[in-house]
C-alpha cells in the first residue's frame, strides 16, 4: 500500500495546519554536510538518552540484593524513570513550541546526566527511586523534540534514514549503557558505573550542542494556552492511523524491555550463572539494533513502512521464540533477533508518524513516545508477573503476544493509508 496518500480535510481543525511544519523548501539533503551535522548531534542525543535510561537494567539483580527488594520491585529503578519520562514528554512538546528544539533538547541532557550522578552517589531505595524519576522528567526535553526536529528540518525523501540514524544512536547508547555498568559494577560498585554513564551524558550533551544546527524552520509561538494543545493532541488522536502507531510504540517497546528486564535474572540463575561482566558483554546484541535501525530506516524509504515494519516484528516474534531453547548462544541468538527486529520496527514506526501527522508534529511525536515510555513502564514491569508465575516461558508467551498485536496494528496502518 502507499503510505504517501493524500491525507483527509482537517479544515476542522485548523489549528493542526501550520505551514511551518509542512516547508519542504530549503530541507535538509542526504549528503551534505548539514545533513552529517544533523545524524552525528541527533546519534549522540539517541546515545545519551538511552545509556542514562538503561544503564540500570543489568544491575537489577544487584537492587534486588543490596536493598532487599524482589525482582519485580527492582524493576521500579527504570519502570519509575519511564513513566515519569512518558509523562513529561507531552509537557515538553509543549514547551518547545515556545522556547525552541535545540536549547531545549541540550539542557534536558545535561540536567539528566547530573542527576544520574547524584542517584549514584545517594543512599536508601526509596531516595533511589525518587532520583531516577526525576531523571525522567528532566530527560523527557529530548525525544520528542528530536522526532519533531527531524520531520521539520530533514527532506522527507531522506527522513527514514535520518530518523535511522536516531534511533541507532538510542541503540548504541542502550548497549553502552547495559554493558559499561555490567563491566564496571565487576571492577569498581554499581554506583560508580552509574557515575560513569552520568558524566559520559555530560560530555555528549556539550557535543550535541555544538553539533546541531539552529533550527531552520521551527517559528516559536507564544500565547498558546492549553485549548491549543489539546485541541493539537484530539487532532492527532482521531487519526487512526496515527493511533495505531502510538499502539505499535506502546506494544512493541513493553515487550523489548520485559525481554530485557528479566534475562538478567535468567541468565544468573542456574544453569548459566553469569556474573555482572558475562551478563554486560550479553547485551553486546545490542549492535543488531544499531544496524537494524539504520538498515530499516533506508529501506522503509525504497521499499515501503508497512512491509519493513511487519518484517522487523515478525524477525523480533522468531528471536524471542528463539530463547526458549536452552544452549546459551542460542539465546543470545534469538535475544540479537529481537532486538535487530525491535530497532528496525521503532525506526520505520517513529518515521512514520513525522510522515503522516498533518500540522502540530512535536505534538504527534509526544504522543508517539508517551505510548513508547508507557509501554516501557508498564508492561515491561508486567512482565515481572509472568516471570514469578510461570519462569521464563511466561515472559516469552507475553513477549510474544504483545508484538503480535503490534503486528495487527501496523496492518490497520497499511489499510488505512491505502
């Protein structure tokens, strides 16, 4: 089906048309250097982000035994960060619609690296908790706002790839993250780790602002009150198609973190035993998601969204059928195919959105993200249920589910786009 069809009448809502997010004249190009400009500052917003969010998911176990907490409490340390980032997403994409992308996205990564260091320093769970939810908040300035910085600037004959690139970076930094505490918790404390990742956020924050152009087509609008906004967010939300990607989000990025969550708990458990250093290096498969992303974004491009996107979460169902099987490379295996699968289909997903919102684009990529965190938040705690009931089959048969329900909703998207 074609995903470019012309897109209905919304001279009922006329505050979602904004000639502003629709100027395609002066984009950005694939191949210049402003484009190279744009991937590398936008990789590196997609790194800090995903290595502060994540770089507590392998040391859950490690929760569990210092505070005395069980694994679906553990769980909390980044289920609270999610949620909270969830919730300020939306409050962002407001914000930036007044005081701009770049400054906005710069700040909210140095003000979430400096509180990753204080929650590594702090002492007593629930001050713990309270550190990491205030991460969230702060941290939300910067998803949102990439996507819609992206669908504003980028031509959108190479937005796939640029929002390829983005996603990669979020990739990269989830691996980084995940294997740097893994490997440094061995060597030093986890609390160290964590300082470690703070100040690396640091520094790719100060990158990022020196490498990302001001942008060109963003117009700050003052005296908007909160009837614009919702009525931006009723716009978006009456879109069907547009509903089944903010689905797709929630459904597809719960079940990649429920995976994640409690393979740690798996993995350090007979029969495989794997200390914090065997269990890091495991999250290396998170390379697959880094050449998913940036392979998908490009062919999603070419060969069109919907078949790139079924494909990437029909790879993502095989790979976590994959890690019933009990030889430990064989779950690695089958852990790299959902995690390529996953990257690819967020990749295509959150394109998609910029492609097909019509006006208001920061509020169309806070809604897509709000389900994204929500479904991390969420269901990837959920998923904690179904390992105490029913041990690691429990979490790939809900794992599974999820994504096959993902499936159903990229095929309402691919229907109503035709």
């Amino acid at each position: 089906m074609d995903e470019r069809a012309p897109i209905p009448d919304l001279a009922d809502a006329p505050v979602l048309v904004e000639p502003d997010d629709r100027v395609e004249r002066g984009s950005v190009h694939t191949g210049t250097g402003a484009y190279r400009r744009i991937a590398a500052a936008l990789f590196l917003a997609g790194f800090a982000t995903f290595s502060l969010l994540y770089c507590v998911q392998p040391l859950l176990p490690e929760f569990a035994r210092d505070f005395g907490v069980g694994a679906a409490e553990s769980s909390l340390a980044l289920s609270f960060t999610t949620g909270a980032l969830a919730i300020a997403i939306v409050a962002a994409a407001a914000l930036s619609e007044r005081i701009g992308r770049r400054g906005l996205m710069a700040g909210s990564m140095m003000g979430a690296a400096a509180i990753t260091i204080l929650a590594g320093l702090t002492q007593g769970w629930p001050a713990f908790l309270a550190l990491r939810a205030a991460e969230g908040v702060v941290l939300g300035g910067v998803p949102a706002v990439a996507m819609a910085y992206l669908a504003e600037e980028i031509d959108p004959a190479g937005l796939g790839r640029a929002m390829g690139v983005y996603v990669a970076g979020t990739a990269f930094g989830g691996m980084i993250g995940r294997v740097g505490t893994g490997i440094l918790v061995e060597a030093l404390s986890w609390r160290a780790a964590i300082v470690v990742v703070g100040l690396f956020g640091l520094a790719s924050a100060a990158a990022f602002f020196l490498l990302l152009p001001p942008s060109r087509h963003f117009r700050p609008r003052h005296g908007l009150g909160i009837g614009h906004h919702l009525a931006a967010w009723r716009g978006h939300l009456a879109d069907g198609r547009l509903l089944a990607l903010f689905a797709i989000a929630f459904l597809a990025m719960g079940a990649f973190v429920a995976v994640y969550n409690y393979a740690g708990f798996r993995l350090t458990a007979p029969p495989y035993g794997l200390d914090q250093t065997g269990l890091g290096l495991v999250f290396l498969v998170y390379t697959a998601g880094v050449v998913g992303s940036s392979l998908v974004g490009g062919l999603a491009d070419r060969r069109g969204r919907y078949r790139a996107l079924a494909l990437c979460i029909a790879i993502a169902i095989i790979g976590i059928a994959t890690t019933l099987l009990t030889p430990l490379p064989l779950v690695i295996a089958g852990m790299a195919m959902m995690t390529f699968g996953f990257f690819g289909a967020h990749a295509v997903a959150s394109g998609w959105v910029g492609r097909l919102a019509r006006g208001s684009k920061g509020h169309a990529s806070s809604l897509y993200l709000l389900g994204y965190y929500l479904g991390s938040s969420v269901l990837g705690s959920a998923g904690g249920w179904f390992w105490q009931a029913a041990g690691w089959p429990g979490v790939v048969a809900f794992t599974i589910g999820l994504f096959a329900l993902a499936l159903l909703a990229a095929r309402r998207v691919d229907r109503a786009a035709g």
